[in-house]
C-alpha cells in the first residue's frame, strides 16, 4: 500500500493518499492572493482534504487477491 497514486499506476496494489493535483491548485491559489497583495500571515493555514483510493485490479489478480465488490465501489480509480 502506498500513498501515491503513481505507484500504483506502476504495479503497487493500493494507494490511498493525497490528490496532489488539488494541493498545487490550492498551492496556486494561495499564491496568487499573495501575488495581489494579502499578507501571507494573514492567509488561513490550509490542508488537502481530498484524498484518493487507487486499485490495482491487475496485481490483485496476479497476486490471487480478491478484491470486494464494495471495496472497488469505494475506489476513486480501478486500475485494469
């Protein structure tokens, strides 16, 4: 299990971790409001809230896993 989606792109079972595409577009934002002026102390302290579950479904099966119905339901990305 890993916490970045391209690992699991590349053969790993599972990842479950930060969408990094949403944390450089906040990344971004908070950089432009700078960029127009805002303190940066003044800016609120935020976080990534979206996180995403990426399976595997081929290295499952490869390794004779099986994978719950519910489980992949739940999967922001199936990997076939």
């Amino acid at each position: 299990m890993y916490f970045v989606r391209e690992y699991a792109a590349e053969g790993g079972l599972i990842s479950y971790g930060p969408n990094y595409d949403d944390a450089f577009r906040q990344v971004g934002e908070i950089i432009g409001r700078v960029l127009k002026g805002e303190r940066p102390e003044d800016l609120p302290v935020r976080q990534v809230t979206k996180i995403d579950l990426v399976i595997n479904a081929k290295t499952a099966n490869s390794l004779g896993l099986p994978l719950p119905a519910a489980l992949l339901g739940r999967a922001d990305e199936v990997i076939e």
